[in-house]
C-alpha cells in the first residue's frame, strides 16, 4: 500500500515523517490510514480522523541525589 503520511509518528523502529511517501504493508497502512495519521494514494481507503488529546503533567517536587551517602 501507497501512503502520503499526514503527521509525523513513529511505527515500531520506523519513523515516519509528515509529506513523505512510502510504500508499506497493508497492516501498517490500513492503520495509519484509519486514523488520520496518513492517506491513501490510491484512494481506496477513507482517512479517518485524528483524535485530538491533551495532557496535563504534575510533576512533585522532589530530591534526588542529594546529601553525602559515602559514609
């Protein structure tokens, strides 16, 4: 299968980078196709959309490493 890639995301080992073209399996294609991250060049397969998510971190105050543990 034939993929313009959309969004630049990683598959595995397998880097793949926003406005390349790339000739994959069916599996990965399939994939990446359904949700949105890449399309069809022959337009046998519909692009899905991708999902939007956001995260919020909290990150705790806290040391590490320090003081003397040397005796």
């Amino acid at each position: 299968m034939r993929i313009k890639v959309l969004n630049t995301f990683l598959n595995g080992r397998d880097r793949f980078t926003k406005d390349e073209v790339r000739e994959v399996s069916e599996e990965i294609g399939l994939h990446a196709v359904s949700v949105g991250w890449a399309e069809d060049m022959a337009g046998r397969v519909a692009t899905g959309k991708p999902k939007q998510a956001s995260a919020d971190l909290v990150v705790d105050k806290i040391n590490i490493g320090v003081g003397d543990s040397n005796g």
